[in-house]
C-alpha cells in the first residue's frame, strides 16, 4: 500500500492503557474530563476512557462519557472489557445512565503460554466470546473484538475467536502486540492473514485496529508500519506511558503522520503541548527528557558546528525553514512552540552557539567579541539562560 492510500484513524488509550502505568496515578474526574476535552480538540478519532469493572474507575468514566453526551464531537468513547459478563455490564450501564453510545472492547488473550496456564480450550474460548459479544450487542453496544498477544498466538485459535465475535455482530477486529515485542515485519505478516482470514470468510469490509507496545523500542515504528499494511487504525498514548516501557506514543506517531504528509491538516497539532502537560499533571510524572518537540532537550543544540548552521539559517531563512535545522520536523510550525530550539553554551560551543541564543532569546545584535568572551566563561560548564542574559547586561 502506498502513503497517498492510507485510510488511517488514531485511537487514544492514555485514559485506559496509559493509566495503568506502575508510576503513574489516576486522574480524577475533572482531569479526565479535561484530558478528552484536549483529545477532542486535537481531532483523535475514539478514546479509551477506561475499565468500567474496576469500580476505582467507574464514576470517572461516567462523567466522561456524561460529557460526551452533552457536546458535538466526531471522538467516540469506548470502554476495555474482558470476555465476561461482569466487565460489560457496567459498560451497558454507563451508556444508558449517560444516554451516549459507548463501545465494548471485548478482549480475550490468545498468548499460548496463558491459554495453557489458565486452562481453556477452543470451546470454551469459543462460548465466553459469543456469549460476551451478544451480550453487549443485544443491548446496542459496538464491539471490538481485541485478542493479546495475537503475534505470538496459534493462528486457527485466532481465526476461530475472529470469526465467532464477527458472526454475534462485532464491528472490529484489534491486533495486539501485547508484549512490545513485535518487529516491523511480524506485524506486516499478522496484518496480511488478518486480511486473508477476513476476506475468506465475508468479512474483508471490517476495519482492523493494531495495537502496540513499545518494549524493545519499535511501539511507533510498528504502528506506522500497520498503516502501511492497511490497518484502519493505530493505538498510542500520551507521553508514551502503559505497562512496563509503554505504548506506542502519541506524540512522535501525529508528528510522524504530519511529516509524510498524509493527515490534510486532520489533527490540530498544536493541541499536543498542552495535552503533555496536563497528562503530566494529571499522571503525577514528568515530561520525559527529550520528549518530541516539547521537552527543551528535544529541540537542543550543543556542538558549535550545529550551531553555526543555525546561526546563519536563522539569518537568512524565513522561520519554518530555519526551525527545521537538526530536528527531525517542523516544531514550531506544526506545535507553535518557541523558540524553535535550545541552544546550549557550554563547552563544546562556539561564537555561534552564543550568536544563535541570541537570535532565539530576544537578544539579535550580540557581537562576535561579546560571544567569544561569554565562551570563555563557558568552558568548564554550561551556562544557564539566567545567566547569559545577566552577561550581556554587563556589556
């Protein structure tokens, strides 16, 4: 499939899988509310808001989903379930007390080793699946039907969960790469006989969900290479957080799908450093170092030789062109961040790197004897902006 081709939708797990980080604490009701207000305003097209059997979480997913109720949004909500009745049930309940529709993600994990360790078989998979999904669709709830760890499972257990779910009236399938462990490849190949099986059996119009983890570091690159393949839509979080090293992060995959062109302005990109930030707060983590774009140490330059491509880039470019030297896109144009970059004077800089501060911190006119005696005191250690600004004040 070719990029001009992809029909491609975003998921948002942060309130779901990005919640169930070791380190991170849940969010209140109004942060929630908050954090799906920002969701919306970006443009992502369903958010996970939650585990309505946990009863931690219930009042939280019933404001949210209350919320919902009241506004005009294309976002839709879904809840995670897991093939049991005890999990829709209060899914069932939040949709009709909130009077909005909410779907089911009915999970079920299809890892060999867990099959084998909890005991089921076939059948037995076979009825919890049909019975969970009729369940929820009897009382008008659309289903995803997710199975864990579906890269590593045997695959005619996989097409029998599959097909069970779509036959009781399932409206999607999700793959996931529940352990992070996939690589661009494994998940090109389970796509493909996702495709297959679906196309076998009638199926070939359900739209396919993939799911990643970030684990060996390919969370992002595997969720890119889904769309490539033809998933319909791709699962991240914000600040890239989930069990154990994460999700695929939500950040570096918008910002990934804007490079190639491919999104027609579909998400506000500038909505992303305010969302950071309040999932920051609401999570009780910090901004990781270097996050994309937002964190100062992903737009930092260091080495005199990088800063004196920027120095003169910002004085003879235009500023889009000048704030895409050493970085990966475009972060002031598409996330209006400034300044563009963080310059470091510190003892790998040069004049440049003083001249360039300069030019991003109010301060155009510093001449080439200034920098070169600031460099000098800037030998042994970085200086703060505090104190290069305190420095020019004395010259």
């Amino acid at each position: 499939m070719t990029i001009e081709n992809i029909s491609y939708l975003i998921a948002d797990e942060t309130l779901h899988d990005g919640a169930q980080a070791s380190y991170v604490q849940n969010p209140n009701p109004e942060q929630a509310i908050s954090m799906f207000k920002l969701m919306c305003q970006l443009g992502i097209d369903d958010a996970d808001i939650g585990f309505a059997a946990n009863p931690a979480q219930y009042n939280r997913i019933l404001e949210v989903a209350q919320y919902r109720a009241e506004i005009n949004t294309a976002t839709t909500i879904s809840c995670a379930s897991r093939a049991l009745l005890d999990d829709i049930t209060p899914i069932i309940n939040i949709s009709q007390t909130a009077g909005v529709e909410l779907g089911a993600d009915i999970f079920i994990n299809t890892n060999p080793y867990v099959v084998a360790a909890i005991g089921w078989d076939l059948e037995q998979m076979q009825t919890m699946v049909s019975t969970a999904v009729n369940h929820a669709r009897n009382h008008h709830i659309p289903v995803m039907m997710v199975t864990e760890s579906t890269f590593n499972a045997d695959h005619s257990l996989l097409e029998t969960i599959y097909l069970e779910a779509l036959n009781c009236g399932a409206s999607r399938v999700c793959l996931c790469d529940t352990e992070g462990g996939c690589t661009p490849d494994d998940i090109v190949n389970g796509i493909f006989r996702i495709q297959r099986l679906l196309k076998t059996y009638g199926f070939e119009n359900t739209p396919i969900d993939v799911h990643c983890h970030d684990d060996l570091g390919f969370g992002v690159a595997n969720a890119w290479q889904a769309l490539l393949a033809g998933a319909n839509r791709v699962h991240a979080t914000m600040l890239q957080t989930g069990e154990r090293k994460g999700n695929a992060d939500l950040t570096s995959l918008l910002l990934m799908i804007r490079k190639k062109g491919i999104d027609n302005g579909h998400y506000n990109l500038t909505v992303l450093p305010p969302y950071a930030r309040l999932t920051s707060e609401a999570f009780g983590i910090p901004i990781p170092r270097a996050y994309p774009g937002i964190d100062p140490d992903s737009r930092v330059i260091v080495s005199g030789v990088h800063a004196s491509a920027l120095d003169y880039g910002l004085e003879h470019l235009c500023p889009e062109e000048a704030g895409q030297i050493y970085l990966p896109v475009n972060y002031t144009g598409w996330l209006k961040i400034k300044p563009s970059h963080h310059v470091i004077v510190g003892p790998s800089a040069g004049k440049h790197n003083v001249l360039a501060w300069g030019k991003l911190n109010g301060h155009p006119n510093i001449s080439e004897t200034v920098a070169q005696e600031i460099i000098k005191t800037a030998q042994t250690r970085a200086l703060t902006d505090k104190e290069i600004h305190q420095m020019l004040e004395q010259f």
